[in-house]
C-alpha cells in the first residue's frame, strides 16, 4: 500500500475536506495532542511531577499545545503555557482547549523572550511569586506549524531562540507536528530554528521532515495519525506517495514519492515500488537473457571508475558486461575485471592525441547494437572528445537507453543540443557539484534547495534525473518524483557513484523501465550500504565492498515491499535520518 505525504499546502486540503464531511477540528486538534502526549511519555518516560514549558503560538499549532498541557496536569506533570499572542485573539479550538486547559489550573503567561527569568521555572506555580531560576523538564514548541517558510521575524526568532537555550540547558524539546523555523515543504531552516530533541508530525510526514539533514532539527521524528477520514485524503488533490516501509525504521528508510509544487508537472500515475519491480527475478537461466550492458569509460590515469561501473553491473545481475576503454587502460580493466568483455579503443587525431572522438561510436556499433543498456561517462575525462562521443551517440538512429554519469555530465553542460537528444528512457546522475554546473549554479546553491534543483535539472530534458547526494531524488518524466530518505556514510567514498551507474544500467538491460531502474537502483545502493555499517560501523569501507553487498540487498528490498503490501502501519512510527556523509547516497 502507498499513502500520500502531503505538502503543507496539500495537508490543508486535507484539514478543510475533513470539515466538509463534518469532522469538527477539536476532534483532530484533541487527537493529536493524545498523539504528542503518548509519544512524550515513551520516548521521555514518567511524566509524573515533571516540569513542563509549552510555548502557543497563534494557530493551530498553538491550539495543539493548548490540549496538550491539559493531558499533561492530568497525568500528574506540571504544565505552565507561555502565550505568544493575547488569549483573546485566539480563535476555534485553539481558544477553547486554551480556556479549557486555563479553568483546569494551568497557568497561562505572556511570553516575554526578552525576559529570561519569564522563562524560568515557577516551583509553586504561582504567577504571583517570584520565578525561580530553574531550568524546565521539558518545553514544548507550538509556537509554528507547518505553513511556516521563510525567515522567522524577530520575535518568532526571539523566541526560537530562547527555546533552543532551554535546550542547551538540559530541557527535553518535543516539537509539534514540525520545529517551529523549519520548512516542512523545503527542509530549508531559519538560522534561529527550533532544534527539538523529538518532533511528533500529524498523520504523514512532510517532504522536508525526510531530508536527512533535518535531523539536526527534528531529532527523533515520530509519524502520528489523528483520525483524517481516508475519504477525505482521496478528495484531496496531492502529488506525494509514501513507499514501502522498512523493518530498520531508526535508519529512515522509508521511500517517498515528492512531486514537488507547480515546479514539476502533476503526475499521470504515481511511481510506485511495488513488489513486482522490488523483486529480483530468479531467472532467467542464461547471460543473455539477464542483460548486456556496454560501459563507455576511462582515460589516462582514471581507469577505475569504468572498472567499478562494470562491477556495480555484474554485481547488479547483468548477464554480460562489456567495457569500452582507452588502449592505454585495457590492461587494468583485464588484470581486474576478467568477468567482463573488453573493447580497446584506439587514440585517434593528430599524433594520437585523443583517447575519444566521434569515430569511436562507428568503432562501437556493434557492441551499441548487442547491449541493452550503455554507462556512459565514467571516468572520461574532460577535454572536447566526450562531448564528441555524446553528440554521435544521440545522433544515433537507433540505440540503448543511456545512463549518463561524470564526465558525460560534464560534457552536457550548456549544451541544449545534446540535453534535446534524450528521453525517458535515459538516466542522469548527477551528484550536487554536476548539477550545480548543469544549472549555472553553485554546489551550496543546489544544495540548500534540493527539490528546486531537481524541477530545475528535470526542465533542461525529459529524462529520468537522480539527483545523489543524502536524500536522493529522482525525477520521473510525467511522474511523481521520488525521495529515498537515507543518509548512509558507507556511501561517502569515492567511486561510490560509479557503481550505482553500473547497478542502474544492469537494471535497465534486465528490461525495467528508466523510473523502475532508478528507483530500484538507489534504493538496492542504499540497502547495500547499510549493510557495510555492521563490519565498517566507522566507515572504511570501498566501493568494491559497495558492489559486493548488492546481491545481498536484494533479500531486504523485499522485505520492504512485504511491508508495503501488508499497508501502513495504523499506530505512530518512528524514524531518525542518519547523520553523517552519503554522497551518491
């Protein structure tokens, strides 16, 4: 089963179709304060005598701390609510679960950021005594909820802030629903942003809660349905679909789906992993059948990468893996390699000067004409005679779907000419610094708007695009995209990227689709680099052990797609991104 993950635009959908079938919001604004005040007490422990801060902001999210604090004196804590805005400005539920939670006996206060000492503790809680200069148990952030982008203003930033010193100070942060500075769409975070030891998010995740990078806000994220009618999801218009689950929840590795805004085209269908793509065939029984696949790579000096992109193929379960090389780095790829074919490519040009031109296509044909999927780029080299090998290769009548990596990337930029030639069933993968340069921009700019950077790569050619990096996305052509959430630091090697080439042109030549490949592809390349966490828990590893655990992946993704056929779980799950490097994660 597949769930929609809802922008923070399309959850409002979902909030005003719920009202329309006449669930009132006090039903979802009580259940998901039950929700935050059960996740509080597993993941805090007995609430009993604990002193609790909860910050209200003006909406919605300031109404779910509002219930939240009457659950809490309930259960024997000792909650004080800090106002934002005047109580009297409060509207719908959040006014009457605040007027009810303040005829209860919980304080209500003003919150003053510029005044410390009103963020203090009062042990007798009384507003009448003096405050004593004591740090609270746990604070709760219902100061803003996912609408929030942009900078905060001052005096949400003040307020940030003073949240985060009491965080410094030893108090358990719980953030509702999402950290109040943070961009639940984007993943983007307002330098002042609220940094919560645990974020509980109502009924699905959000695009930006998945980007690993949020951990450092979101600490432990924890997913919660509050009671959203199914029939109200369906009459909402979303572009977002959550993939199959994973047994390692505490390594975030939920897939999800993200067609992100009007930047990319609505989908036609949802991209969907389901078990028949998941699953690696058992048969066929001979090479043939299972796939050729033609690596086009290397130069002087750089024979490994298209080394590494035949034995992430083979290790992909290719059935044949022919390497195109340079003469000079036939050698290497034979000493190393002897499971795949080899084609020595002779230099070319005035003196012999180049190790690529245009003429080596014609050279290729017949191997072009054999492979039912090409690698294109590995360690190329960057001078004119890639660019040269793209442009005969696209002019080709007739040829294999491409993957595209490196060097290839590298010839492509700022050439619409080359970009015009592909199609759906080519495969870009870029890492940030080559999309930064196939859009004009910088690697700091790709990066901090990830999802951006991918309508930008997905508008220069109707390709699939795998945008790597922690968190991969990936562009469908007419599909919903794709965020696969892991960051995992076994992937943060060199030559990790080059492997991942080889496994999606296995896929490819095995006769899945450019989306099915890709999505497979990343996520086998995820799993496998998780698995190296157990012998290189510090990192360590190579590539070549990347590729060695890809058979072994195989068993786990379909584990995941069990998962996603048993539907999603109806109680709260948890899930932490990792921390930590993950290039072509």
């Amino acid at each position: 089963m597949f769930a929609p993950v809802p922008t923070p635009a399309e959850m409002a959908d979902w909030d005003r179709a719920a009202a329309a079938l006449g669930l009132p919001e006090e039903v979802l604004m009580e259940n998901a304060a039950r929700a935050a005040f059960a996740a509080l007490r597993r993941h805090y422990g007995p609430l009993r005598g604990a002193r609790v801060l909860l910050v209200m902001g003006g909406g919605n999210n300031g109404g779910d701390a509002a219930c939240l604090a009457r659950h809490l004196l309930d259960a024997g804590a000792l909650p004080r609510v800090l106002h934002t805005r005047p109580l009297s400005a409060a509207r719908g539920a959040a006014r009457r679960y605040a007027l009810l939670a303040r005829r209860l006996g919980v304080p209500f206060a003003p919150a003053r950021p510029e005044r410390p000492a009103a963020w203090a503790w009062s042990p007798a809680l009384s507003v009448s005594r003096a405050v004593s200069d004591i740090v609270p148990d746990i604070v709760v952030d219902g100061l803003l909820g996912t609408g929030f982008s942009g900078p905060l203003r001052p005096a949400e930033a003040a307020v940030a802030a003073r949240i985060n010193a009491l965080a410094g100070a030893g108090s358990f942060i719980l953030a509702l629903d999402v950290p109040s500075g943070f961009d639940a769409g984007s993943g983007r975070a307002a330098p002042d942003a609220v940094r919560a030891t645990l974020t509980v998010t109502f009924q699905a995740p959000k695009p930006g809660l998945l980007v690993p990078e949020a951990a450092a806000h979101t600490g432990r994220l924890e997913v919660c349905p509050i009671g959203i009618p199914a029939a109200a999801r369906a009459a909402a218009s979303y572009r977002l679909w959550r993939g199959p689950a994973s047994a390692q929840s505490a390594d975030a590795t939920d897939v999800f789906t993200v067609s992100r805004g009007p930047d990319l085209p609505r989908p036609r269908r949802a991209r969907r992993l389901d078990r028949a793509e998941a699953v690696a065939s058992s048969g066929p029984a001979h090479k043939g059948e299972a796939g050729r696949v033609l690596v086009i790579g290397g130069s002087e000096g750089m024979s490994g990468a298209p080394r590494l992109a035949a034995l992430g193929a083979l290790r992909g379960g290719a059935g044949l893996v022919e390497a195109a090389v340079p003469v000079a780095s036939m050698p290497e790829v034979r000493a190393e390699l002897p499971e795949a074919l080899t084609v020595a490519l002779p230099r070319v040009g005035e003196n012999h000067a180049a190790e690529w031109a245009a003429r080596h296509v014609d050279l290729l044909a017949p191997a072009l004409a054999s492979a039912r999927a090409a690698v294109v780029g590995p360690g190329m080299g960057r001078d004119n005679g890639a660019g040269d090998v793209l442009t005969a290769l696209l002019g080709l009548p007739a040829r294999p779907p491409l993957v595209l990596d490196a060097d290839a990337l590298y010839a492509l930029a700022g050439r619409p000419d080359l970009l015009a030639g592909l199609g759906g069933r080519d495969v870009l993968t870029p890492h940030p610094g080559e999309a930064a340069r196939l859009l004009g921009l910088s690697a700091a700019d790709v990066q901090a708007d990830r999802f951006g950077a991918l309508a930008a790569l997905a508008a220069l050619a109707p390709a699939v695009w795998v945008l790597k990096g922690a968190g991969t996305l990936i562009a469908c052509p007419g599909e919903a995209s794709i965020i696969v959430p892991y960051n995992v630091p076994q992937l943060a090697v060199g030559g990790s990227g080059d492997v991942l080439a080889g496994l999606i042109g296995a896929l490819l030549a095995a006769g899945r689709t450019a989306p099915d490949a890709a999505c497979v592809g990343v996520h086998l390349h995820a799993l496998a680099g998780l698995a190296l966490a157990g012998p290189y828990p510090r990192r360590g590893n190579g590539p070549r052990d990347i590729a060695a655990a890809l058979p072994g992946a195989w068993p786990l993704l379909e584990t995941l797609s069990r998962g996603a056929e048993r539907g999603p779980r109806p109680s709260c799950h948890s899930h932490t991104p990792r921390r930590g490097g993950g290039e072509p994660c």
